[in-house]
C-alpha cells in the first residue's frame, strides 16, 4: 500500500511539472510574438525614417525639389494618409 501511494505522489509531481514547463512554454510563445512584433514596429519606423531623410534631402536642394515635384507631392499626400 506504501508503494502504491509514494507512486501516485510521484506520478502528481510529474504532473505538476509538465504544467510548469508548459505554462514556461506558453509564456516564451507570449515573448516570441511581442517581440516580433517589436521588431516589425521598429523596421517600419526605420523605412518611415530613411523616408522622411530622403524628402528632407529633396527639400534642402531646391533644383532637385522642382525636377520631382510630383513625386514630392506624392510623397506629402502619402505621409498625410497616416
């Protein structure tokens, strides 16, 4: 009868630990996809940025400015679109 239930404990704290380690496992799932998406958030500010330096060298050079105006209104109404 000892053997019996010093087993099924043993048994119960395998159990314990199987969900212990699948919570962990949830929990780094949970990580995994924050931080994707951290990394997605930061490389659309980095192209939204590379953007802005781009229409800003555009600005700075006024013979350039004229030669795309239509792409630099294009680019304005498509920041404006945000």
């Amino acid at each position: 009868m000892t053997d019996f239930f010093s087993t099924f404990n043993y048994v119960q704290e395998l159990d314990v630990k199987d969900f212990e380690l699948e919570s962990l496992a949830c929990e780094a799932m949970d990580w995994s996809h924050s931080i994707k998406a951290a990394v997605n958030t930061a490389n659309s500010v980095h192209l939204l940025y590379f953007h802005l330096l781009f229409l800003l060298s555009f600005i700075n050079n006024p013979s350039t400015c004229k030669k795309y105006k239509f792409k630099f209104n294009f680019f304005v109404s498509w920041i404006m679109t945000f």
